[in-house]
C-alpha cells in the first residue's frame, strides 16, 4: 500500500461546480465582443477538455471555445476582475464533508490551481480554512510555478515525499502534472475532461468516493 501523508486538489471540477458559469462568462463576453461564436454546452466542452486541447489558464478556455487571441486576452483580465462577484459559483455537493473528514484524519490538504484566489475563496466558504495556509497554490501566488513545480514545492514544505502526497484533478494536465512530480494521482470523473473509465486511471465519481478510495487505499480516514 502506498504511503499517503498529504492530499492537494485542484478547484475547478473538483471541488467547485464551475464549468457552467465559465460557460456562461464565454457566452456574455461572445455577444459583447460580438464574435459570433456558437459557445459548446457542458457535455460539448468536457469532450475538448478530454480531448486534451490545453483549458488553462483562462485565455487557454476562451481559445478553446473559439475566442481570437486578442479576445482571449482582454476577456482574461474581465474574468479577473469580476468573475468571482459576477458569477455564483457553487461547491459540489459532498465536498465540504470530504474536506471535513480528510482534515480531521490529520492529512494536510493544499490547492494547485490554475485560478486565481479570489475566484476560489469565496466559493469555498469556511472550507478554505482547512487547507494549509502554505500549501495552496494559485495562479497569481505561485511566481509562475507549474502544477508539477507546486506539488513537489508543497510536498517540500510539508516535510513529505512527493510519492506520499496525493493530487486529486478532472484533466488531462493534472494527471501529468501529478506524475511529473512524482505524486500519486486521483482522477475524478464529475468534472471537466476525465471520462469514466479512462484506461489505468485510478478514479472518483463524487466527492464522497474521494474519501471511500482514499479509505479503502491508505486506510486513514474514519467516518
């Protein structure tokens, strides 16, 4: 059995329902830069993220979805701005019960996203207290860090190896990002561009079966 001493996560189609209301910035920006572009719809887009046309950061998803780069641009600093007070972000549901019950068996757990801090924040409510304070890694916090670079800088910080810290992601990317740094990886199958069943890929269909897996592999987190 492997050794599990810490649990990262990327945010968005993991912990936060976010896709739909990224979908609906695109949508906004499409009619006021009167682009004329015919914006996917949550199935459509989790296809091109499976398909592994790069989603982040955020000018890399409006040029998924169509954008020209120079839109791409200008709407990345909007999403900046004001996605996070413009738009309600919900939290899937069973992942504050999840954080909850990882935190309480005494695993650290960090953040690795592509995001800013702000846009995750908010919407993670009291939960965001239960990340350790130097192990959340954000796209305006990390200096520019690759996902890879930020699982083994957090794994450095905790004191671990990086092949007992656990990175739980819904990409292509994040799968990668977790092998580069040695970590071990959870895929889970709600999110953005993970399918069910994807050949040799250790998976989650909820938040709840995050705990079930990490219980049934490590066996560290009590009910």
């Amino acid at each position: 059995m492997p050794e599990l001493n810490a649990v990262f996560f990327d945010v968005d189609g993991v912990l936060l329902d976010s896709l739909p209301p990224h979908l609906a910035i695109c949508t906004e920006l499409n009619t006021r830069y009167n682009l004329g572009l015919t914006i996917p719809t949550v199935e459509g887009f989790k296809e091109i993220a499976g398909s592994g046309v790069p989603i982040s950061p955020m000018t890399a998803f409006f040029r998924a979805v169509g954008f020209p780069k120079s839109a791409a641009e200008k709407g990345d600093q909007e999403y900046r701005n004001r996605f996070a007070t413009s738009y309600t972000i919900p939290v899937f549901h069973g992942v504050a019960e999840m954080l909850r019950r990882l935190s309480d068996a005494g695993l650290p757990l960090g953040i690795v996203t592509a995001n800013t801090l702000e846009n995750i924040k908010t919407p993670l409510g009291p939960s965001f207290a239960l990340f350790h304070p130097d192990c959340i890694f954000t796209r305006d916090t990390t200096g520019g860090l690759s996902k890879a670079d930020a699982i083994v800088h957090g794994a450095r910080t905790l004191g671990i190896h990086p092949s007992s810290l656990l990175f739980v992601g819904d990409q292509p990317s994040d799968r990668s990002a977790a092998e580069q740094a040695g970590a071990l990886f959870l895929g889970v199958t709600y999110g953005w561009g993970l399918a069910q069943g994807t050949t040799g890929l250790p998976s989650a269909g909820s938040p709840d079966e995050i705990t079930a897996w990490v219980t049934r592999t490590m066996g560290t987190v009590t009910t």
